[in-house]
C-alpha cells in the first residue's frame, strides 16, 4: 500500500497499537502526525524521524476543551491536509460495577469515546472540503460481547460503534468513510498488566490459540484506510483470532 503524500492522524501513539498503526503509515510514505498526553510523544518523534520518516507530535488529553481542534489545526499547518483520521487513544480503568465510582465511568468515557467524537467533528470539516477522507475507530471485542469488571470500557467501545455507524452515513455522500475495528487480545502495555489468570481465560476461549500483534491490528487499519477499501463503510471488523463470532 501506498500513502505517499497523504496525511494520516493517529490519536494515543505513543506506544501500543498506535505506535505500530503510526509507524507503518510511515513506512509506506504517509505524514503522521502522532499524539500522546505528555511531551515524550516527542523522542518517539525523533525516533521516527531518525528512521527517515515524515513525522511530527501533538502532546494534550484530547478529551479535554480544545485539544482535538488544536491537534488538526497542528496538522493543517505542519502538512497541509488530511486524509486520514484513525481514533486509536484509549484507557481501561476495570473495576467491578459495585465497586466502579462516577469517576471511573466518566474518565473512560470521556478518553475512549469524547475524545473520538471531538477528533471526527475537527476532522470531518476538512475531509467535507476535500469530499474524501477515512475515519477508522478503534473499538474493542468488548465491546460486543461485554466483559466482567470492564462495564465502563465495554460501553465507551460499544459506543463507538454506533458512532462509527452514524458518521458513516453522516459523511456517505461527501465521499467519507468511517469504519471500527474490534481487537481482541492484543499484546500491549494494556494487556500486559491483566492478571496471569485473565490472560490465561482469554487464551483458552481464542481459536486460534494465541494472542495478536499490533502489527497485525495496524494492516487492517492501512487496508481500510487505502484506495482498495473505499467501498467499505460502517462496518465494525473483528480481529481477535476467532473469540467473538
Ligand atoms: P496503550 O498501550 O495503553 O496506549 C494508549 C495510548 O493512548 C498511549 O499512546 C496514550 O498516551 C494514549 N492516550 C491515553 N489517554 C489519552 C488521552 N486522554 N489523550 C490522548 N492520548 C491518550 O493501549 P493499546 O493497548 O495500544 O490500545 C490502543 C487502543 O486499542 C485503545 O483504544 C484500546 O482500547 C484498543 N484495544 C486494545 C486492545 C489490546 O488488547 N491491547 C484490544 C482491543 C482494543 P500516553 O503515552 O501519553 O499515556
């Protein structure tokens, strides 16, 4: 695939799945504007920009008043356009429901599913102009099947998806794609601080008995983001080895 000369924004990619998602839009030739809460999204910049690619950083909790706007407007002035939108920042916070205050539940929504909402309206203005863009939102396996002590992540994902429905047929006719993927177990810092015993659960419910990479997550995000997927929209992908089907 090839993104030379288009513009992809990857929300929380600082590490993870969207640090690979970033890397490899990069490495086919695409602007990446990466992003992270903190200024350390700038050594993994530099890192990036050490490897020969077309990077730059955005640092802000973009569920906070403000921050997503300035996120594109960063973009707009640093490359020039915007092709691509992939909503990947997110958290867990797990408790079980008896035990999950407000804060909780608010926090997640507000990182995993505001944050998203605030990035796609910022975003959508210039896509609208350029009557093209893909919207891709990172939801979860979760949030299709539930999981125990993750009520409020398991909503923010489902959530997503039906935002991901709405802005696909918000944007249909203005040549604007807007698709979810739903990861299963993947290896990250996220899953690496499950329990021993909740890991090994997952492992014995994945036919295909193991658990997937962020590269893995990150082809399908670059499919779906490339000219050979433009006939897909609304659609939520599941890549999690067979667990939900
Ligand atoms: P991760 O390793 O914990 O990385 C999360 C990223 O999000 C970091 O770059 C973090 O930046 C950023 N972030 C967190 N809060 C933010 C905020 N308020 N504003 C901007 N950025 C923020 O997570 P991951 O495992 O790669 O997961 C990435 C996405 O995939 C998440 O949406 C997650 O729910 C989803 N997912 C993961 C799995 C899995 O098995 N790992 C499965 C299904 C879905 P800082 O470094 O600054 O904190």
């Amino acid at each position: 695939m090839n993104f030379q000369g288009k513009t992809v924004i990857v929300t929380g990619s600082t590490r993870g799945i969207g640090n690979t998602i970033a890397e490899q839009f990069a490495s086919q030739g695409a602007n990446v504007m990466l992003s992270g809460t903190s200024d350390s999204v700038n050594t993994v910049v530099e890192n990036l920009k050490n490897k020969g690619f077309s990077v730059a950083g955005f640092a802000g909790d973009l569920s906070t008043p403000g921050a997503a706007q300035s996120l594109i407007e960063k973009t707009i002035e640093v490359f020039g356009s915007l092709d691509v939108l992939v909503n990947n920042a997110g958290i867990t916070c797990d408790k079980l429901l008896i035990r999950m205050e407000e804060e909780h539940w608010d926090k997640v929504m507000e990182i995993n599913l505001k944050s998203a909402f605030l990035c796609t309206k910022a975003a959508a203005r210039i896509m609208m102009k350029k009557r093209s863009g893909s919207i891709i939102n990172i939801s979860s396996v979760v949030g299709l099947m539930g999981n125990v002590g993750q009520a409020n992540y398991a909503a923010s994902k489902a959530g997503l998806i039906g935002f991901t429905k709405s802005v696909a047929r918000e944007f249909a006719a203005r040549g604007i794609t807007c698709n979810a993927i739903a990861p299963g177990f993947i290896e990250t810092e996220m899953t690496n601080s499950l329990s021993a015993e909740l890991k090994d659960n997952y492992l014995k419910n994945i036919p295909l008995g193991r658990y997937g990479t962020s590269s893995e997550v990150a082809e399908l995000v670059l499919f779906l983001a490339s000219d050979s997927a433009r006939y897909i929209t609304g659609q939520v992908i599941n890549i999690d080895g067979g667990l939900y089907m």
